[in-house]
C-alpha cells in the first residue's frame, strides 16, 4: 500500500522553516509497512492543494494533507481538500462550544474565524486535537482515505500518536513483521566498508543491507521481511557476526541512538575507571563531549586545554625538547600530553589531541593532519595518526578528531 | 520564473533524517526572487527520479535535483538525471585525478566505484564541490536549467554558496531591489525585546521589523522595499539607531552569521587581548567555542576544565574553604576560578561556568542554576547569575551558559 505526504505552507516554501513533521509521520507509517515514496511539499493556495490532492490520488491509496488549519485568511486546506473530494464542510457544534470556552478563560478576544478550527470533512470524522484548537479529518471514501492534520510540531505529533496512529493500524494493520538491525561504524570510507560487508553477507540472502553516512559514523542497517520473530533475531544474529569477523574493530555498537561517548562513559562507569584529557586542537571538545553525558562525573574530575606550546609547558610540564625537537603536531608531543594529563590527575586513561585544524597548515603539515595519544595506567601509552580530508573543514577536523579519540579509548575498554 | 526541488534519498522517504538542504535552498532562491512553489522527495530509484524530472519539466524553468551522487551502487541519480535529459555523463579527469590524490594520501582503497563522483551530465558544467569528493552538474537546455547538488548538507551547503548562487544571479538576476539589515540580540524575551522595539520604530512607517528566534540569540530583520540604495541606508541606519537606544544592552551585532564568539575574538586581536577560562558544567564548551574561529591562537592560550570539586583545588588551587562554606554553584567559587586561571595563564581575562546543567539538581539548586565569573586584569572580577529554563534540557543550559559567558566579556570589550 502506497501514501502520499502533501504538506501545505508558504513558510516551508520559502524554507523558513524545516519541515519535522513528514520525517515523523514517514516513520509511522514505515512501522507500520506502509510506504510514502512521494512527499511534496507547496503553498497555502487553494488551486496548488487541489491539484496535489487530485494528482496524489492517481498514484496513493492514502493521502495526508498537513498544514493549514489556522482561523487566518490565508489558512485555506480544509476548504480545498474539501473542493478536490467533492464535499463540504460540517461543523462539529460541541467542539466549537469548547473553544469559545478556551478564549473566554484566557481572556482572548473570539474571532468569527475561530470556528473554522471547529470544521472537518463532512462525510468523515474528526480527529481531536490533545494539544491546540483545530480539528483534524479522517475521510474515507473509494477505497481512498484522506486525512487532514494540523502544522504546528506539537499539534501534529500529538494528533499522529493518539489519533491517527490507532486508525491506521485499525484499519490496515500493524504490517508484516519487518525485523532491523542497526550497526554502528567509524574509521572505514564508507565504500570499503560495504564492499567487505557485501562480501561477508552474501549467504544471508534475506537480509537486506543499507548504508548512511553521519557526520560521524556510518550506520548500517540489517532488515529482513517476513520472518517469524525469532527466526529473523537468528538470521539478524549471524549476519551480524559475520559482519563482526571482518569489521569489528571499526564497529561501535547496535542501535539507531547509539554513539561513541555513551559508550565510552557506560563501560569507564562498569569499570570504575576514570579519564582526562589534554586538547589543542580540539580546545576542549573531547572533555565537552564527555560532559554532555548525564553522570559524566562518575568518570571525569577535569583536564587540560593547551592549545598554545606554551600552555602545553606550563600546564603539564612537558619539556620544551620535545615540542622543540619533534613539533607540536608529533607523536611524541601527543604522548608526552597525555601521559602527564593522566599523572597530573591520577586518572586510568589521559586522552592528547594535537593537530592542524586549519585552514592554514602548521610546521609544514596539512589541515586534517592530527596526532592522538591514550595513556593507559600501568601499560604503554599508545599514539595513532589521523589523515582527515583538509577540504572537510576546521570544525569537521576538529569533530573527527574527538570521534576517533573516543574510538581509541572505546577499543581498549571493550578488551 | 519558478523552480522545483526534488530531493533524492530512501532515507529522507523513510524519515531518518530531517531535510534541512531544502529550506536552505528554498531561502537562497527567495533571495534572489524565484518561486519555488513545488518542493518533491522520492526515493533513490531510478523510474521514480526520471518520472520526477518529467513532471517538474512540465512546471519549472529551474530544476533542482538533490541527492544521491555517493559511490555506492544505490547511488543512482546522476544516471537518472542523464537519462531523463537524454544525455550522458562525462568524467572530469582532472577531477578524477585529485579523488586519486586524496585516498592516496589518506591511505584509503579507492574503488572503481568511486569514479562516479568525478562525473557530470554531458553537455553541461561540472560544479566544484568545497566540501567533499562528489562533483555536483549545471544543465541548459531548451531554456531551462537542471542542477544536480550533492546530499551531505555540509557538501550541500559549500557548493550552494560557491558555485550555484554566484550562477544564479548571473543568468537569472538578483532579483528585485529589497535592502535590509539584521540585528543580533541575546538575553531578552523575544514577545518584551519585540515589542519595545516595535515602540521604538513606530515612526519608521517603511520598514517591516520581523524577528527570528534561534538556539543562542533571536534575530530582528529590518526590511525596506522600494527605495534608492542610499535612501534605504539612511532609513535603516535611524531605525537601527532608535532600537539601540532601548535595547542595546542585549544587542552584540549586525549580519545574518554574526556570532558573539566572532565578535569576542575579533575585539580580543584588535585590542592584543589574551583570555582563559575554568569550566564545571560547560566541561570545556566554551573554550572550544574559542578555538572554533581560525585564529584563536591569537587570544586564547589554553584554560582548565575542572569538572569535580578536587580538580577545582588541585588545577586552580582554590582553597576548598571557598567550596566548602559557599558550595560549588556560587558566586564566590566562580569568582575564585576566574581569578586563579587568569592568573595562572597570565591572560588579560578569566572567564568561569559553574552551575547545574541537570537533569539533576545540584547542592539543592535546580537544573539551569548557573554563575558566571569573569576576571579583569587590574579591575574587579565580575559574577552573574543565571536562571536558564530546566525543561530546556543538558545540552541548551550548558550552550546558553557559554553563550551568555561570552556576552559579559562583549559587553566589557565594547566599553
């Protein structure tokens, strides 16, 4: 079964404002099986909706119609959606009794207008509104359902969850049982990974694979269709293994929410470990990023910023020789960095970012050219150097860096 | 003259993630004049992108195609494109050649796979993408023109502004003669900062005053239509006069990208200033805010991040008295960090963030309890409480602390 998503409204157009409504409706409706291949987007003006309206009929067995359903003179959807199905409007009187009691409480002076909040698709339903004034429809007819949903964010989620979501799954049902699996990964361009993934899941040929690049991962995503629930957690199973073998040391973890630092601060928590850094190119980054991570002060005291030579001397005492003999940008200087960061606050780990961040190259070496360093207690401190495109940007270099920083640290916890 | 916007990408249809391209695009063309009354996102495939550019064909002299230009084999927008157009794709080689030169030099496999992304549609431009690997396409034809831009809104964005406006206005125009001017606030509500300022301008009957509220500051757009260049500064000038009058204390800039950290580090070089900073529940935010303007070498050292108690005392040495008899979210524990990193680092000022980032009260404090300390070399330190909005959330209280923390130091350089 195929719908179609029509959103109405000049300010989308003009894009003064991004559309959240359709990625949250799409998602219904993916969850339920229902799939929405063709979303559009045009102007509060009656002759575009309808035409939308006709032209989304040729092709969907359920339309929405979203935005609109203001008491202003330009609000004009329910009153065109009503033209292109060959109906009129009726006016729910109890509804229109509430709302005259709503501007009476608050105080607000009552507009004729208001009572087109109070109308819906005559021939259909209303759908209530649990968090602002206007009606939605639910218009049934020819095979074809129609529905009508308000704008503002808040109102049209609330109308989704508890109105349209039950109608929905009422009338076409929950959908085949589709099972997915998300995977998590860093450091792999993204062709290379799905070639190795391709390769290492060619038996599994229920399973479908897809990719998506985030700024930082790459998510991949495991489905299969048609399977009873726990012969599709086998088959997930094993894909996933198999994808394990040849990839684990980019993965990170299973989940759509799933992110390096949760993972980073959830194992140092288990653990009873603690971590510090020393950051120059990041200027803070990594420390804030652990920072953002509710209960972050189980395993985080402090740290250092050093961006300049200087700070890195007077901070943490590292010897000038070092810096002077083998550059700022260095393995050394990393390792230098983060074993006195570790000392200095007697932390389990101490993390040194050190790099060019850009635009301008430093000591000779290229933006995207940075050095991390993890300093681990009782073992030997580990340094690894990063090749970050320079053509990415200083905050993509500067954002990079931390990720992989994060990945280092996840590695050795997760031994 | 009217454009379509289709967007390419399963993931969009899905509702993965939220298109923030088009609204961008929407704005740019608004811009310069041109309607985009028809916006469309559709899946990767390939029937689906060629029946789209057929039907925008019917509608729009300028057709944007978005999306969809990755190597990998679901990839299939540029081909499709071709086919709708009847055309081929030519591979730019030097382009190609760089793509080489980059995996190279990052050390990564390249691909067969990966020469799609030097390819454009025969007959037209490549378009030079500042951003990423992907080339994006400018097509005339039968006087209409085809774009095809890239997905990744960094990728997105970049080749927007380098290479697609500056094109834009040179085949189409500027669009009509509109002048404006926008002034960046923080700190007042916008219904009060709205309607003092709408107090302030009510004689400057020819401006239109619209604001605009953002995470970290609410911008106000004076807009005059119809006047000769000159006349129109003039007008703009009073108006912004008037509003500085009443309002100044909140205000800290003109310009749609202006940033109080900008600002910050641009008053700090022109006055040869230095500053430093000590962090509890901003955890480094903010003197990563710093380094995220190139340059900040210039002005900012480096600083601590002292998230717990003991790191307070042991980086700073503040006398856990301090801590002890005031608690942690105090004025007199700001003003003690504040104090001890400026002089630590020996830097002109010393900016502190202590309070409650939340979920979790803090010391008997609820979430958004935060004070704010800033030292002055040869002058008295300065401390602030702020009240930020719980609900709000972790993220938006420990943002707003850094961007109110930079607002002190404005306020201070600007004297």
């Amino acid at each position: 079964m195929n719908a179609e998503i029509i959103s109405v409204g000049t300010e989308l157009v003009l894009g003064q404002v991004v559309n959240t409504n359709v990625p949250l409706l799409a998602k219904t409706l993916a969850k339920l099986d229902i799939a929405a291949p063709y979303q559009v987007t045009i102007k509060d003006e009656r002759q575009q909706i309808e035409d939308a309206i006709e032209a989304a009929w040729r092709r969907a067995d359920l339309i929405f119609v979203c935005g609109g359903l203001g008491p202003t003179a330009d609000d004009v959807t329910l009153k065109s959606t009503a033209a292109a199905l060959n109906t009129s409007l009726t006016t729910d009187q109890k509804h229109w009794q509430w709302i005259k009691q709503v501007f009476k409480r608050r105080q607000i002076k009552l507009l004729n207008e208001n009572i087109q909040q109070a109308r819906y698709l005559t021939g259909g339903q209303p759908l209530a509104n649990p968090a602002g004034l206007a009606l939605g429809s639910w218009y049934s007819t020819d095979g074809r359902v129609v529905v009508v949903l308000p704008g503002p964010p808040a109102e049209f989620k609330a109308m989704l969850e508890k109105s349209v979501e039950p109608r929905l799954v009422a009338t076409f049902g929950s959908g085949q049982r589709i099972a997915s699996r998300t995977m998590n990964f860093l450091g792999r361009p993204e062709s290379t990974l799905m070639e190795e993934i391709g390769e290492a899941t060619k038996k599994f040929s229920q399973v479908t694979v897809t990719s998506y690049v985030q700024p930082s991962r790459i998510q991949v995503r495991l489905t299969v269709p048609d399977l009873s629930a726990s012969k599709a957690e086998r088959v997930l199973g094993a894909t996933a293994d198999a994808i394990l073998k040849v990839d684990r040391q980019y993965f990170f973890g299973f989940g759509d929410n799933c992110s390096l630092v949760n993972q980073v601060v959830s194992l140092l928590k288990k653990q009873g470990k603690t971590i510090t850094g020393a950051e120059s190119l990041t200027g803070g980054m990594f420390q804030s990023t652990i920072c953002s991570v509710p209960g972050a002060s189980n395993v985080f005291n402090g740290g250092f910023v050093t961006y300049a030579a200087g700070a890195k001397e007077k901070l943490l005492g590292i010897a000038p020789e070092v810096i002077d003999q083998h550059g700022v940008v260095s393995a050394e200087t990393a390792r230098a960095m983060a074993e006195k960061s570790r000392e200095k606050l007697d932390a389990d780990f101490g993390l040194a970012f050190t790099g060019v961040a850009g635009p301008d190259a430093l000591e000779g070496q290229v933006a995207g050219t940075v050095w991390l360093g993890l300093a681990i207690r009782g073992q030997q401190t580990q340094t690894k150097l990063l090749h970050l495109a320079e053509y990415s940007g200083r905050q993509e270099i500067r954002n990079l860096s931390v990720q992989y920083g994060l990945q280092m640290i996840y590695q050795q916890l997760r031994e």
